[in-house]
C-alpha cells in the first residue's frame, strides 16, 4: 500500500516517509474524520513541524541532497519522530 510513496511519490516532491507517518497518525488519533478531531490538526502540525526541524526540509529532492541520498536514514528518523509523537 505505501510502495507507491517512495521517491517523493515518484515525482520528488513531498518525502513519502512523511506523508507515510501522517496518514499513520491520521489513523491512530482521528476519532472520526479529521474534520471532527481538532487535536488531530496540532499532533500533524507538530509532527511536521519537528519532521523538517530535525532533516531540515519536507521535500524529497532537497533531502536527498542534504543527507548524501540516504533515504534509510531519513525513514528512521520519520519513525522515531513518529514514536515520539504518538507516545504523548
């Protein structure tokens, strides 16, 4: 299901562990739609937010040229990130 988000969604754009992670988040703390769940739009928020604090851009291109095309590594720390934010 999420093989199609590598790559940037195949296009380099928005970073597919990113995208991945939220619609984790998405399924784990959305009571009902997102439209209904206000806490939902702070927890995404913050996750993003500390997603581009700790790699220093959202985008696939640039990630891959700031850290040497290591999409592991990128990927570890999307999901330490996402531990960290669904543990509170």
């Amino acid at each position: 299901m999420a093989a199609s988000l590598g790559g940037g969604m195949a296009v380099r754009g928005a970073c597919g562990a990113m995208v991945g992670a939220v619609l984790i988040i998405g399924r784990v703390k959305a009571v009902s739609g997102g439209h209904f769940c206000p806490s939902l739009k702070l927890i995404v928020k913050e996750y993003i937010h500390r997603f581009e604090e700790e790699l220093e851009s959202q985008n696939c291109d640039e990630l891959r040229e700031i850290h040497n095309k290591d999409c592991r590594m990128i990927i570890d720390v999307a999901a330490k990130i996402l531990d960290e934010v669904l543990e509170k």
